[in-house]
C-alpha cells in the first residue's frame, strides 16, 4: 500500500522500505525537484536558463519540469544539444530531443562536433588512438560552455542525478582526486564570471530509479539508448559496486550526498581556483593554459 494514500504503490523509494501510489509518486517527485532549486538557490527571477538535452529520460524530464515552474519562478529556459556524430545512437536521441522540444515549444539549439571541429567522433576515433569519453568530456564541456555564453544563458540546467554524482564522488575518492570532487555539487562555478556560465543540477537529491520511474510513468517515449563508445568501465564498476550495497543497506547513496554536501564548503575553500584564467591563443576561448586542451586534441586532428 501507499505509505500515503493506501493505493498501489509504483515504487519503493531508495531510503524508506515503504511505497508510493502514482499521484503520490509525482507530486513527491516533483516537491523534491523545487525544493532542491530552493534549498541550493539553483535559478533567480528574470534569468535565463540553458538545458543541456541528450534525448535521452533525465535531460528530457529535466526541460519537462522546468518549463512546468518557469512561469511561476519567472525564468525562461532554452534547450541545447551536442552532437557529437555517433551513428546508431546520437542520431536517435536527437530524433525525440526535436519531438520533445516542439511538442513543449521550446527553441533547441544542436551544435555539432562536425561544424565545430570539422569531423564526426566517428571520423574522429579512425583518425587519432584516443579514448572516446576523453575527447567527449573536452568537447563538449568547450561547446556547452561556448554557446552557453553566445545564447546569453544565466545558467547552464544538466540532467545528472543523485546516482550519476555519488559515483563521480566515490571515484574521486578511490583515485585521490579531491581536487576535482571539490568542482561538484549541485551549483558549480563562481558568481558573475563572464568566461563560465554556471552550471546547476535540479536532480541532485533524486534518484536514477526514481528519475527512470517519472520518465516511465509520465509516458514521455523516450527508449533506452546507450552510446556503443562507452569506455566507462571504472564508472561502472563504481556504478554496480554503490547498487549492491545499497539493497544491502538501504539509504547509502543518500548518506554519501550529504556528508558530501556537508564537506563541500571546506572542499571548495581548500581548491580555490586563485589562478589566473588566459584566453587559449588559438581559439580565445578561456584556458589555464597556453593552448586550451580542446585545441590540443584539435590539432592532433590536424
Ligand atoms: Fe561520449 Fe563516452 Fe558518452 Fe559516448 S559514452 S557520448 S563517447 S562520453
Ligand atoms: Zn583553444
């Protein structure tokens, strides 16, 4: 039964061993989603927010609900998808990224690797021995980053959830990169810096199970698609290794998000970035370095 409502439930949440209806589900759901944008002061009236959208359930969900409040909060949103030209899969997703986003009337922009750079991923992994989530991770943080500020967006809204972060904080902690889990969080990025837009996560707090289950029982379509370059394989062991000890003990993923919230303060005070930003001399587009590494992977295309 319902824990609330004593109707059939459709799910069992992650840190309670009770269940919950459908209705209850949603509104539980969606409760969660605002109180998140709240709680961590995600998005501010009269902003512009920028939805990173791959087609696939969390990113299309994501836009789904943020047009649902962008009224009441007064904000505007406008989505924005990186082609990285897969065949097989990328092609797919941008199929139902389209439909999503003129059956809700919202303006998408597809910037793709090929216009960008001058050659597919595909091309690209028949032309260098590069891992092809490593050029992914460059890329496409260089082309959210640089159309994020060309379309003038406040903000920068990602899919990731609960789960996709407690794996990114495990990792880094398996491999001493503490450094690098103190750039997480569910808003990252510094106030009023015109190099980076900021990027916010309005799933932290949510689950994939229950992300997975909104997408499902809000009949969006969307099939399960996964890309055939996925070279995660640390990522997913971490990903297996988190699931069975969270049926073992229910409530784990919860208690690592929030002791990690609670450290992160200290983490992002110790980290601070006091060097000094450059323009990469061959694109202008902001670098720690010389050269910028998109523009490094770029000229061994060359
Ligand atoms: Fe890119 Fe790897 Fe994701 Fe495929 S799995 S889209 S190659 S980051
Ligand atoms: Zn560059």
């Amino acid at each position: 039964m319902c824990k609330q409502c004593e109707l059939n439930p459709v799910i069992i949440l992650s840190n309670s061993t009770k269940g919950l209806c459908k209705s209850c589900f949603f509104r539980y759901f969606e409760r969660k989603f605002n109180r998140t944008i709240s709680q961590f002061k995600l998005i501010e009236p009269n902003e512009k927010i920028g939805v990173a959208v791959s087609g696939g359930k969390d990113s299309l969900s994501l836009l789904y609900l943020l047009n649902k409040i962008k009224e009441k909060r007064r904000f505007k949103i406008e989505a924005l998808l990186v082609d990285e030209g897969i065949k097989g899969y990328r092609d797919k997703t941008i199929k139902d990224a389209k439909r999503f986003c003129k059956e809700l009337g919202i303006k998408l922009t597809i910037i793709s690797y090929k216009d960008e750079f001058g050659y597919t991923l595909d091309q690209m992994l028949k032309k260098i021995n590069i891992k092809p989530c490593s050029i992914c991770g460059v890329f496409r943080r260089y082309l959210l980053n640089k159309y994020s500020i060309k379309l003038e967006f406040d903000k920068l809204a990602t899919g990731h959830n609960l789960d996709d972060e407690v794996q990114t904080i495990l990792m880094n902690q398996f491999r001493s990169n503490q450094e690098v889990s103190a750039r997480l969080g569910p808003i990252t990025g510094i106030k009023d810096n015109e190099k980076f837009v900021r990027r916010i996560k309005p799933f932290y707090l949510i689950t994939e199970k229950e992300t997975t289950t909104y997408a499902y029982l809000k009949n969006f379509n969307i099939p399960f698609c996964e890309c055939p370059n996925n070279t995660q394989a640390y990522r997913i062991e971490v990903r297996n290794f988190i699931n069975n000890f969270e049926q073992k003990y229910h409530g784990t993923k919860h208690s690592i998000i929030n002791s990690f919230i609670e450290i992160l303060p200290s983490l992002k005070e110790k980290y601070k970035n006091d060097k000094e930003i450059k323009s990469c001399k061959q694109c202008r587009e902001p670098s720690s370095k010389e050269i910028c590494q998109a523009c490094e992977i770029r000229n061994k295309l060359k």
